[in-house]
C-alpha cells in the first residue's frame, strides 16, 4: 500500500481529501501544517508528500526546502495544492524541487488522477534506475565470462544488439525486451565452469572437453535460480543451444516446445558466430550466413522467426 503524507490546514478540507485517497487504497498520514509533517517524515518514509501552500507555523516553501535538504527527502515526490495561481509562486515552487502542482477547486477525480500520475512517475523511474543498475552488474559479469574467451570479443555485444532488433521486429512488448537484453547478455555466463584452456584450444574439442562444453547453458541457468532478478533470463541461458528438429541441447527440446527466448537467441547467436572468425572456422559474409541458415529452416531454427530475421537483416 503506497503510503501519503497530506498536509492541509483546513481540517473539513484535509477530511474530505483523506477520505477519497483512502478510498482508492492509499495510506494517508495527515498533518495540519509543515512542522508537523516534518515530524511526521521522519518516520513515515512516504511515496509522495501532497501539501497546501499557505499554512501557519511552517509554510509549505519552509517544508518544502527542508525536507530537500535532507538525504531521505531528496527525491521522495512532493506536490502542491493551492489557491495560487500566480507565475512567481509556481516559479519559486520549481525553484525548491516541486513535482506536481494542483490548483484549487479541484474535484475528487482531479486530485486521484494528480496522485496516480505522481506515483506512476515514481515507479518508472525507480524502475529504470533498478534495471540500469542491475544492467551495470550484468556486463561486468559478462565481461569477467568474455575476457576468458578472447575469440568471442565482441561476441556479447552483437548478440545483445541482434536480439533486441529481432525481438522489436518480432513486436515484442518492451518488457520483454528488457528481460532479452539480460538474457542476451548472460546467454554465456554457465562458460565459467570450462577451463580457459578448453575455451582457447584452437584444435578439435575431446570427448571429454565436448561434454563439458556442453553443460554451460545448464550452468548457467543454475547460476541465475537464485538471483530474483535475473530468473526471467533463465530460458534465453538454458536453451540457446537447442534446435528446432530436437537435436540440440541439453534438454533435446524440439519445435515450440522450445522456449521462445531460445529460439530467438538460438538464431542471433549462430548468426554472429558463423559471422566471427573463430579457431575452429572463418569468417562468413553476412549474405553466406543467411543463405546457409535459411537451408536449415525448419531443421535447426524456428521458420518464422528466421524469416523475419532474414528480412530485418537485409
């Protein structure tokens, strides 16, 4: 429940605004004047501080700049109600760090409206601070995984590209997009478990070296379990090596009962190796590339979504 600080010093006023938020299920904590929800602040950590302007014993500019100048109330929302409509008092409103400004008369749809576009804000930009941090850590991580494999340089970056072109042709929504560019990034990450020198060996790989190579998605996926934030990236980790006639790995998945994250990253992910050089091969040209994946539609790739890989590319 999203908590309000609501400051008002017209009681009848303050009553009626309290009612209708609580009303739509927010947590109301009134106080009648800018000290008091000072006090209040303190203890209260709000999502939002909705105050009037002209009150006694602290105005709400004395409140308002008060509260800026401490670390808890740098960026929680503020915004003012007020008869004043006047250009220097919202000048000096933005001046101190306000976010919304309300005018009085309102009527109750106004005032929710007002909030739930204040708190919406809210949520999209601690979203995005989140997934940008998050995002920080995750290419590091990759970094550390890349840095093992000097013949995949690049490898990541182009892939995380390809993807997310991909998945906006495929008309993703853009949630999902954000989750690929996670899964995109990592798709490597269960490859800590293979020796350096396996990874770097430029001749065929052993039996052995072969099997182990092969547990990386499944590593991978394991690795990412207990990390809450990154389980949605879990299928573009576990199946980027499976094929779409059930002969890949390591579950043997076959047609749609392939994850679609899999699929996706399955065709981004060859693309751009059979693009690299590699020890075990050269480079091909973009157009080689295509035109030997589109023999393996319907083998190794999922039909439609190499098409449209093979008209976005072009």
């Amino acid at each position: 429940m999203e908590k309000i600080l609501l400051v008002e010093d017209d009681i009848l006023l303050l009553e009626v605004m309290r009612s209708i938020l609580e009303a739509e299920g927010f947590k109301i904590y009134p106080a009648v004047n800018g000290k008091q929800a000072l006090d209040l602040f303190g203890t209260v950590r709000p999502d939002l501080v909705v105050s009037d302007i002209m009150m006694p014993e602290m105005d709400g500019y004395e409140m308002l700049e008060t509260l800026r100048m401490q670390p808890a109330g740098v960026a929680v929302p503020f915004m003012f109600l007020s008869a004043r409509t006047e250009r220097s008092d919202v000048s000096r409103a933005r001046s101190l760090g306000v976010d919304d400004y309300l005018f009085k008369p309102f009527d109750a749809p106004e005032l929710v409206n007002a909030v739930r576009a204040r708190l919406d804000r809210r949520r999209v930009v601690e979203l995005f601070d989140t997934r940008s941090a998050h995002l920080q850590t995750v290419i590091m991580l990759a970094n550390v995984i890349e840095a093992r494999d000097p013949y995949t340089a690049g490898h990541l970056e182009r892939v995380r590209r390809l993807a997310i072109s991909l998945a906006f042709a495929l008309d993703w929504k853009n949630e999902d997009i954000a989750i690929l560019e996670f899964g995109a990034i990592l798709h490597d990450v269960g490859k800590i478990i293979v020796p350096s020198k396996v990874l770097k060996k430029t001749g065929p790989l052993t039996d052995d070296e072969w099997k182990l190579m092969r547990q990386h998605p499944e590593a991978g996926a394991k690795m990412l379990e207990g990390v809450d934030h990154l389980k949605a990236a879990i299928p573009y980790v576990l199946n980027h090596h499976e094929n779409w006639n059930g002969s890949g790995y390591p579950q043997g998945l076959k047609g749609e009962g392939i994850p679609r994250e899999g699929r996706l990253l399955t065709i981004v992910d060859v693309f751009d190796a059979m693009t690299s050089n590699r020890p075990y091969h050269a480079s091909m040209s973009a157009r080689e590339a295509l035109d030997h994946m589109a023999r393996n539609s319907g083998v190794l790739f999922d039909p439609a979504m190499l098409n449209v890989f093979i008209q976005t590319y072009k």
